[in-house]
C-alpha cells in the first residue's frame, strides 16, 4: 500500500460551493480530511459540504472570501488554521473565474479581475502556506487549471492566459520545496458537467469520449495526486482525449 492516509490531515478547498468543488468536498470527507470549504457568493454548498462532513465526524467550517481581494488568501488560511485545530496541510485552489467574451470585447477591468482570481490568489495561497508545509516536512498544492490553458479553449483570453499561468507557478514553485515532503501540481480538465462554468456553446460530440467529464472524474483524480508523495511538478489533464501530450 502506497496511497498516503489523509485523514486528520488540514485542508483548505477554494471554490467549494462549484460543481467540481462539491465533488471534490464529499471525496475530502470520505478520506477523513478536515475541511475549509471556501466560497464566494454561495454559501449554501459549502455550508453543506460542512455539515455533512460534521455528520461523517469530520472536523470541516464554511468560510467566506472574493478571492479577487488580495487580503482573502492569507485570511482564509488563517481562519482554516484556527477552526480546524493547525495549518493547512492540503491547499486545493479550485476557484475560478471565467467570463465567455471575445478578446475584442476584453476591457481592463475585466482582464484584472480574471488574473486576480485564477492566477494571483492561487499565489498568494501558496505564498502562504508553502514555507510552513515545508518546515512542517509535508504538504500539498493543487492548482485547478484547465485545457484551454494549452489549447486557448473557449472561454476568453484572460482565462486561458490566467490557467496558463498556473502552470508557471507550478513549475516554479515545485522544485522549492520537493525535497520537504511538498508537492505542487496542477490539474487540466476541460468540459466537466454539472458546473456553472461549462461553456454554454460546448459540444461534447467534440471530445474523443463522446461526453462531458463528471464533477466526480476531476475529484477522484485529485485525491490521487494528493495521495501521492512522488507526483510533484506536473500538470495533469483530464480532457476526454482531446488534447494528447
Ligand atoms: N467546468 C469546466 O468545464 C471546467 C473546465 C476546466 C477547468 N475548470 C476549473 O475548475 C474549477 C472549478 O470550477 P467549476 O467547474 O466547479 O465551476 P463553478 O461551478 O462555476 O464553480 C466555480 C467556483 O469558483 C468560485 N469563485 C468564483 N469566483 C470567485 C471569487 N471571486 N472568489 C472566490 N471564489 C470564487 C465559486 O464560488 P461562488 O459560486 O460561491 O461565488 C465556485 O465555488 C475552476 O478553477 C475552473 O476554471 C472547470
């Protein structure tokens, strides 16, 4: 048996309240990981994802933050700590942000907002919590990007140069601390079912599988690489065969 036990492990969850967000939630507390589920405008899914877990005897708090303010990571991460009894062994920065507009229509504004959410936070989380994993000799990061960030996808410019980014950062950051018991990875999936941000104009009948992924697809393969010690520094896509590397 290789796969590492989570459970009692400390973890923060960002975007808890999405559709792959709550599958990612139920995989959490079936492994026993004590759970922040963080979200922004919804609370009733990480609310629920929460109580559900407090039912399951898992330790777990619903807490709020627009990760669009750079004072939200390190709060996060500190309120996570304080409720759930230490720090953050376990950051999944799941959250993202994706406003379907054509690069000719991309104002300023909407160019920030994008980056500050799906690239910027996720550094600011990381930034955060990686020297303590480290001097704590075990951690985990996982960074939720997407395919467009290798195919330019769908959505817009700003989403898949922000996921794009995402990839830097891991690339960047997982040789600092490989040799502490800390890994950093990203995850790739494109077209997930049953997610707010499932672009409105996709077909499935474009994918080699024929179909959407499932919320519960994205989750099963993040509790491998969260299980896994020797996966650092790779981004892993989970795209249907669409997009072979
Ligand atoms: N669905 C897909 O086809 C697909 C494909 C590739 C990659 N992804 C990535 O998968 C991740 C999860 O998305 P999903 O598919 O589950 O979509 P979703 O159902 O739309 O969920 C998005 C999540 O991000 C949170 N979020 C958005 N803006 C935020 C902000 N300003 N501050 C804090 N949280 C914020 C939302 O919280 P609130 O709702 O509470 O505001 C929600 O929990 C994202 O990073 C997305 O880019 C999805």
């Amino acid at each position: 048996m290789t796969d590492l036990d989570l459970s009692g492990k400390v973890a923060l969850l960002t975007g808890a309240s999405g559709g792959i967000g709550r599958a990612l939630g139920g995989r959490l507390i079936a492994a026993g990981v004590k759970t922040a589920f963080a979200y922004s405008a919804h609370p009733d899914a990480a609310e629920q994802l929460a109580a559900e877990a407090q039912d399951a005897g898992v330790a777990a708090v619903a807490l709020a933050g627009d990760l669009a303010d750079p004072a939200v990571p390190e709060r996060l991460l500190r309120e996570a700590a304080d409720a759930l009894g230490g720090p953050v062994d376990i950051l999944i920065a799941n959250a993202g942000h994706a406003l379907q507009q054509d690069y000719t229509d991309l104002d300023l504004e909407a160019w920030d907002r994008t980056l500050a959410i799906n690239l910027r936070a996720p550094f600011l989380l990381a930034q955060q919590a990686l020297p303590g994993m480290a001097e704590r000799g075990f951690g985990r990061v996982l960074f939720m990007s997407s395919a467009a960030a290798f195919t330019g996808g769908i959505v817009g410019a700003d989403y898949a140069a922000s996921k794009a980014g995402l990839h830097g950062l891991t690339h960047f950051l997982a040789p600092r601390v490989a040799s502490r018991g800390v890994t950093v990875n990203a995850l790739a999936p494109t077209l997930i079912a049953d997610t707010a941000m499932l672009p409105r104009n996709a077909d499935p009948r474009a994918l080699p599988v024929g179909r959407f992924g499932r919320p519960e697809e994205v989750a099963d393969m993040a509790l491998a690489v969260l299980r896994n010690g020797y996966l650092t520094n790779q981004v892993l896509s989970l795209d249907g065969g669409a997009h072979p590397r």
